[in-house]
C-alpha cells in the first residue's frame, strides 16, 4: 500500500462539474469546520423512490420501508429488475457517508451511487437511513446500522420491496468515509453477536465489508493530512475534526477507540475486508495503519488503491476511477459469496 512519499505530486485537474460541486460542499462549510446547514440542505437535493419504474430493463426499481418508527430508522432498497435475476443476490447494505452529520438515504448523489451498485454489482442494496448528529451522537448511528441487520434477519425483504430472490448468506456491509468507519464497527458487533449461542442462530451472514476512504483518524497528524488538507474541498483536517468533535461522546479526543484504526477490536467472524484508497485523500495514512491491523490480526483484506483519487471520488460517476470502483467492488462480492450460488 503506497506511503505518503508521494505528497510533491500534483492533483490531476477535476471535470468542471466536479469542480463546482465540491465548491459548493466547501462554501457549506465555515472554515472551522462547521456546517452552514440552511446552506447545505438548499443544496441537499433528495430524490423519491421508484417503487414503479419506467419500462426500461436497466432500470432500477426502488422502495423505502420503516426499520425503527420510534427512532425515526428507516432504508431505501434498490432492485434489478426481476428478469435480471435467475438466482437470489448477494445484499449490500450500505451506510452513507457525511461526517456522521450530512445526507440521507434520500440524497441525489447517493442515490445515483446505489443505483450503479446495484446495476454492476449485480446485487439488492439497502441504503440505511441512519440518526445524525448533532441530535443524534455516538454511539447512536452504530445501533441503527446493527438494527437495520436485525431487521433483515428477521423478515428479510418482502417481495414489495425487493421483487427478485435475496440470499441472506451473503450480506455484504459497505460505506463511504464515516460510513466506512460505521461498517466496520456494525461487523465487529455483529460478528460477535453471531459468535453467541443463541436460538435460532442468524440467518444473515456477513460475507464482505468494503471500507470506502473510511473515516479514521487520531491525535497525531500524519504526512497525508498535511499534504494533502487544500488537496480537495470535500474534506479538510478542520472539516474531520469538527464532524468528530460532533459525533464522539463529550470530552473524548480523536484517540478513542471508535475513531482510531490502528485500535480496532476484531472478532473471530469479521468478514474479509475491501479497503478502498485514493492517493489524494487526507485520510490514506489512516487507511494504511487500519490495513496493517487487519493483516496483523490475520484478517483477510484487499486494498483497492486508486492513486489520482480524492475523498469522495467514487460519488461522481464523470470520473473514471468511480466507475473502475464498481467493478473492483463486483470482484470482491462474486468473490465472496458462497460458491455454490456463482
């Protein structure tokens, strides 16, 4: 996995509409990291489910079903067409990114994102729309992750919402930024739960987590975070620092064991692992020491490296490193799953 000794080299230049949307995601932000939120949600687009989509065979179908009502939990499923599955799919569910602050299962861009994982991973996503802060802070969004898994393993997904077979057995967690740090931390509970005795046993099981530039960090600074903070307008070191200030319990630091990589609790269960990397992210040093935990710890991990990319690259479907990762994820999941259902 690449160090930071490459920090000298200059970021490719950005599509024009690239530029001007992660302008915008900057000017929602002051520059101590807060969030102008009238701003942000002006520019927070949402888009409706697609229960009846048009008469098109690509097309994606989508539905929203309730998870938690006295918490407000709920998700979005999205679905290949029914003709495009001659045998049950693999599962991903997915927790989105945003500093634990931002977006929802409902977000324009995440919801052009899902309906490309759905189409070329050739699986059923369930997008979790998860609590935020700051009403909602630590441990909060790690629960909803963990009912949103109770949930499928106890009715699975009615013909409703997903109208094609789904295979349980190969469930696979995956998300972006904080979200990435969130999928990690939903294995590791539900990897020792599973471990329990219980009666009946879980039906879902977890076949992979793809960690997409998850969101770690620590006290110290590392060499990317200097050298790469003006790197992109997506997210700074001032931008990090306040989302974690906002999610973690009050007081904690940047050190606490949910934060910091390099400190993971890992269970016998934890599935393989997919850990996405860009060269231009502020976070990769962070990636890297959360690689050499897994690896230490004699955990199976695949790290996708992607050395033009920012953080946030694989939102924009303009780039090509978007695409190549929808390909890399579709290796990991046909991978994984169970080998009798390929």
């Amino acid at each position: 996995m690449a160090g930071s000794d490459d920090c000298a080299r200059r970021m490719p230049s950005l599509p024009w509409t690239v530029s001007i949307q992660a302008a915008a995601y900057a000017f929602a932000h002051r520059m101590d990291g807060s969030i102008r939120r009238p701003l942000f949600c002006l520019g927070d687009l949402k888009k409706g489910a697609t229960p009846t989509p048009r008469p098109d065979a690509s097309e994606v179908r989508s539905a929203d079903v309730t998870i938690d009502a006295s918490r407000g939990v709920w998700a979005r499923v999205f679905s290949p067409p029914a003709a495009a599955a001659a045998a049950p799919l693999p599962v991903v569910v997915y927790f989105h990114g945003g500093g634990f602050a931002l977006f929802s299962a409902g977000s324009r861009p995440y919801d052009n994102l899902w309906r490309r994982l759905c189409r070329g991973v050739g699986a059923v996503v369930v997008s979790v729309n998860y609590r935020l802060v700051p009403e909602q802070r630590f441990p909060a969004a790690y629960d909803d992750g963990v009912a949103a898994l109770r949930y499928l393993d106890g009715i699975a997904l009615p013909g409703g919402l997903a109208p094609v077979p789904v295979d349980l057995s190969s469930c696979f967690l995956a998300g972006d930024s904080s979200g990435g740090n969130m999928v990690h931390h939903v294995a590791q509970r539900w990897a020792s739960m599973s471990a329990t005795p219980s009666s009946p046993p879980p039906r879902l099981r977890l076949a992979g987590a793809v960690l997409i530039q998850p969101f770690f960090g620590g006290e110290d600074r590392t060499p990317a975070e200097m050298a790469f903070d003006k790197a992109c307008r997506i997210l700074t070191v001032a931008r990090a620092d306040r989302y974690w200030r906002e999610f973690l319990p009050k007081g904690a630091t940047r050190d606490h064991p949910r934060a910091c990589g390099d400190g993971v609790e890992l269970a016998e269960a934890f599935p393989p692992a997919m850990v996405a990397v860009g060269g231009f992210d502020l976070l990769k040093d962070w990636h890297a020491r959360y690689v050499e935990t897994l690896r230490r710890k004699g955990k199976a991990v695949r790290v996708v490296e992607y050395p033009d990319a920012f953080h946030g690259f694989y939102a924009f479907p303009e780039l090509a490193d978007s695409g190549k990762f929808v390909e890399d994820m579709k290796l990991f999941v046909d991978e994984h799953r169970p080998k009798l259902l390929i």
